[in-house]
C-alpha cells in the first residue's frame, strides 16, 4: 500500500535524490524546504513518516520534531543532519526521533530506515518521560561511520539505565564511552565512580568495591565505604572486567540480581542504587569458553554491548581528532595551540596505531612541548614507535620499548607487544609464502584456522 513521506530539506539536489528514491520504491512523496510549509500542511493531514533536516532556513529541525512529538506521538520521525557528532545524536534520540542518520549517507540504507519506521511506528510510550539533561562529559570526537554507530547507540540509551558492555583495545576511549553514557541518561545528577579490576591486587579489590567494616581484617582501623557506596544514585564503570577474579565475579553477580550487598566484615545489607557499565580489551566470550569468566554474569553484563573500532581502522577520524587532541594538550600545558600541516596528517594516517587514541594524545602532547613554531609538519613528528626493532638485538629493543612505555604510563604493555609482534609474524608469513595461507600457517606453526580468525580479528 502507498505510503505518505514527508521531506523537509533545503538542499534542492539532495531532496530531489530522495524524493526519487523514495518514489521508486513506491511511496508517496511530499517535498519541503522549510518548516512553515510543513507546519502548516501537518495542521490539515499527517504523513505516514516525516524526514528533516536539522538546519533549515526558518529554524530547527530538532524544535519540530519537538512539536511533532506533542502533537503527532505516533508519527515517526527520521533525522538527517550534517552533524556527526555525539551532541546531535544524543539530542536527536531524546526529542523522539525514530532514528538519526548523519550525511552523507548510502541511498540504499535511507530508504531501509524509511521502511523500518513504516513497519514499525513509534507508540506514545515511546517519548514519554524526561529527556536526561545532557551533560557535558568528556568529548567523543569522530566522523567514521563505526564511531556513528557509537553515537546512535548512546544516544538511543539516553533514558535507559540498563548494563553496557563496551569492548575495544586499550587505548580506544571505552571509558569516554562510559561517561558520555553517564552524561547522557537518568543517572547525570548522580556520581559517576571508575575502577579498573586489573590495577587493584586481587585481594584488595573486594574491599574496594564494597568496602569493610572496622576490624574486618588487620589494619582495617575504621568502617570505609566501597566503590558501590560512593556510586550510590550514579554510575559505576566497572574497567577492565576480565581480569576480576572469578569469586568477586560471583559477588557482583548477587549484587546485580539483589541489588544489596555486605561491605567486607559486615552483617546488615546495604542497597545498591547504581547502574553498572562495564569495559574490557579481552574476548569476554572465550573467557567464558575457557572457565575464566561466569557466564551467567557475563549474559547479565553484556545487555547492550557497543565495540569501539580501533583507531587504525577509521584513520578518516585522524585530522579532527588531532585538532582536538592539540587543543587539549595547550589547555593542559598552557603553551599556544599548534596545527598540523597537510603533510603531517596524511602521516598521521598511515601509522599503525597501536597505542589507539591514547598513543596520539601522548604525540599531540609531545609535539606541543617539543615544536618551536605553531605548524607541525611531517619532519617534525617523533618516529612511529614500535614493540621491537627488526634489526640487530630485538629482544634488547624490545626491553626498551617496554620501559619507555611503562615511563609514560601506559598500561597493557604485553597485549600490544604481542599483537603487532602476531602482526608482524603473520605478514612476514604471507609474503614468504606468497599469500598462500595454507603454506603460511605451516611457517608460523599455526593450523590454517588459526591464521584465518588471527586475520580477521586482527
């Protein structure tokens, strides 16, 4: 059956691709290229779906979607916008929108959100409730359609309260996912408490989410309040879950199920008011496999679960995160903000990355400090580092790689060594034998399996 599309767009070559895409696929459309014609037509029908633009000429998109939304509940509403960062999103999705769809954008996917919201029409329930405040967190910066994804997810939980699992290598900024999670839902006004599981010895890490009570073990002198305590109507980021050991595991399974839990020591319940966002660079399904990790906590965890790409693999995110990353490092060293030329971002591209966007937050810092001038270019950049040296003693190269990365302060040292050492092994392999992964894995001493899922993860 036909159904009514309503456009509202201001660039006359973009809406006319639409309005042509969507005839083809049988709708009836009707064009706009502002908001007072579209106003006025909703006060005599209304469409089967509507479709804005965010900037147009007489105002907002996102003010009539507010509209829309208390005078249409049911009318689902897909926004376009040349904005593509988490702000709009997250707007976006609180104001009631069905979806978000940042330009440019493949034809072929608008027209497939346009049957979804057909199939599949907003109810009132939908909108109601207060939209989160919004915070302002930490920045997310990216443009990549995987870093979209990222965005459309959180800003699709910005009224949810529900457990997160956010995966991705060190360095990728899960925890910048999980305060922008925070900033942007029910819980802003709340605390928001980080601990990572694999910083804190094991036999201390029970008293530090739980806290203990006076003479619950030598030395503990007076009653102190666990990670969960101090989270109470918040947030608690629970960084680096795979490495909790697993009877802890089983703690925080009960406090999820019961919502209360004993400080260490204790005999009176004490409730947990908190959400859990969770965060690991581990297979947390393979450590499940491997006995290493509850799975029933594991199911409880992984609710939602956004992976965040590595940096390597959206290198179109490299020149605004670069910008934004040297503004940061002026602000902290308080020198002047520098810029990268041309030539020094397509060199930026082309870096393996293996530190992520923690690795070029340690460059922009460098180069703020180390440059004489305002423009950094491509000579000016600190060579790539790199876990070992091919030539001469690579085990001696290696140790110093490990030493400087531990004086910078990062962490994971053996995960990134390894990975760029299978990287590299895996390469060396492929040309020796000439891409021929049979022959390649007999090198390596890998089964042929092994060197597929290796190239595929990697």
């Amino acid at each position: 059956m036909t159904q009514a599309i309503w456009l509202i767009e201001d660039d006359r070559s973009l809406r006319w691709v639409m309005e042509q895409a969507l005839a083809e696929a049988g709708h009836e459309v009707r064009a706009f290229a502002d908001l007072a014609g579209v106003r006025q037509a909703l006060h005599e029908e209304q469409p089967a779906m509507l479709v804005s633009d965010v900037r147009l000429p007489d105002g907002d998109g996102l003010t009539l979607l507010e509209e829309v939304a208390g005078s249409h509940p049911r009318l689902p509403v897909l926004i376009i916008t040349a904005q593509t960062d988490l702000d709009m999103a997250v707007r976006a999705y609180e104001r009631g929108a069905f979806e978000y769809l940042p330009k440019p954008f493949d034809i072929d996917e608008f027209i497939a959100l346009i049957q979804r919201g057909l199939s599949a029409p907003q109810t009132v329930s939908d909108r109601d409730g207060d939209a989160s405040s919004g915070a302002a967190g930490p920045r997310l910066v990216g443009e990549s359609p995987a870093m979209q994804a990222v965005f459309r997810t959180i800003g699709r939980l910005s009224r949810s309260e529900m457990s997160v699992l956010i995966t991705g290598e060190s360095g990728t900024g899960k925890e910048l996912v999980a305060r922008a999670l925070h900033d942007n839902s029910p819980r802003a006004g709340g605390p928001f408490v980080a601990v990572n599981s694999a910083a804190i010895p094991p036999e201390l890490l029970e008293s530090e989410l739980f806290g203990h009570e006076r003479g619950a073990f030598t030395g503990a002198v007076a009653r102190r309040s666990g990670r969960f305590e101090q989270a109470h109507g918040g947030t608690l980021f629970l960084d680096e879950i795979g490495d909790m050991p697993v009877a802890l595991q089983t703690r925080l399974l009960r406090v999820l199920s019961e919502r209360e839990y004993y400080r260490v020591g204790g005999h009176e319940p004490v409730q947990a008011d908190v959400r859990i966002l969770a965060a690991t660079h581990q297979d947390l399904a393979r450590q499940v496999s491997e006995g290493h990790f509850r799975e029933d906590l594991y199911h409880r965890l992984n609710v939602i679960r956004i992976q965040i790409p590595p940096l390597r693999e959206r290198t179109e995110d490299i020149p605004r995160l670069a910008e934004h990353l040297l503004a940061r490092a002026a602000e902290e060293t308080g020198l002047a903000p520098r810029r990268f030329t041309a030539g020094a971002l397509k060199a930026l591209r082309q870096r393996r990355w293996s530190g992520n966007v923690r690795e070029l937050m340690n460059l922009c810092r460098r180069v703020t400090v180390m440059s004489s001038g305002s423009r950094v270019d491509a000579r000016a950049l600190p060579e790539e580092e790199a876990p070992f040296s091919q030539d001469g003693d690579w085990l001696a190269r290696l140790r110093e790689w490990a030493d400087a990365a531990a004086g910078r302060g990062e962490g994971d040292i053996a995960v990134h060594a390894v990975a760029a050492l299978e990287r590299t092994l895996m390469d060396w392999a492929l040309d020796q034998s000439q891409g021929h992964r049979q022959d390649a894995a007999r090198l390596l001493g890998w089964g042929r399996n092994t060197l597929t899922r290796k190239l595929r993860d990697r």
